[in-house]
C-alpha cells in the first residue's frame, strides 16, 4: 500500500517516545509531528534525522483504512491498546 496523499494520521496519532531532531521531548498521541507541513508531508521523509518509529512505520489497510478519518481512528485505537499493554 502507498501513503495516502494528504493524510499524515502517522505524524498525528502515534506517540514516538524517544527524542527526535526538533522534538528533543519526543512526541505524544494525538500531537502534531512539527515535520507534518500543511501538505501533510513528512518534511524529514529521506532525511537521516528522522526517527527509526518513521521508518519503521509501513502503510497497510489495517492500520490506515481507507480514508484519513479511519486511519487517525485507527492509529488511535492501536495506541491506546498499546499504552494499555504497556501500564
């Protein structure tokens, strides 16, 4: 699957907890990445700074949907799942 054009949800809802280049306190869910621009396009997409979570990160339709409102809700749901497990 290719990145939705215009979407961002993973620059959105995911909380990345180590510190990233602009970011020196990580992000939390539900937090606006400061590398999303108004295109909502990863400015460090190819950018050795960006954070490994990024990288990793791989679009698929369990995870992303098929609109960018199904995709916040599900990256939403993964990471309060996630936290959960975690506490």
């Amino acid at each position: 699957m290719q990145c939705r054009p215009h979407c961002g949800a993973c620059c959105v809802a995911p909380a990345i907890t180590r510190p990233f280049w602009g970011m020196p306190g990580g992000k939390a869910a539900g937090e606006r990445c400061v590398h999303l621009t108004v295109q909502r396009t990863c400015r460090l997409f190819g950018d050795p700074r960006r954070p490994k979570t990024c990288i990793d990160f791989l679009p698929e339709p369990a995870t992303c949907g098929s609109t960018r409102s199904e995709a916040l809700e599900l990256l939403d749901a993964l990471e309060r799942e996630t936290a959960e497990a975690l506490a």
